[in-house]
C-alpha cells in the first residue's frame, strides 16, 4: 500500500475516532471524495480492504487504524 494511502487512512480513523468515539465504523469509501477523483487509489485501497484482509462492509475504525499502522 502507497504511503500516500496510507496516511489518508490514518487521518480519516482518526478524525472519525475523535469525532464519534471508538467504535465508530466505517467502509473503504470513507477514504474518498463522493465523486471518483482517483480511481487508481480506491481500487488499491477495496484490493487491500476485500482482497488482501477480506473485511466486512463496516469496520471499526481502530481496527483499520490498526491493520494499516501494523503493515
């Protein structure tokens, strides 16, 4: 995974953590704009999310926090 994608995932779990607490959860989309401004970043980050860990739609954002921090 990009560092660049990473970073972003990151920043979003925790601005979602501080926002609504930890069990707040979210899905791969919450990564990106409503519109499909970087279609080569959202098909990396659904391979890492459906592929590679094979997560459901909604996850706790301190578990992706986590998966990212320890890959």
């Amino acid at each position: 995974m990009r560092s660049r994608l990473k970073e972003k995932i990151i920043a979003v779990c925790n601005k979602k953590i501080e926002q609504k607490g930890e069990s707040v959860g979210l899905s791969f989309y919450a990564f990106f704009a409503n519109k499909n401004d970087d279609p080569e970043l959202l098909m990396e980050a659904a391979t890492w999310w459906i592929g590679t860990h094979q997560l459901d739609h909604f996850e706790k954002a301190v578990k992706i926090k986590a998966l990212v921090l320890n890959s």
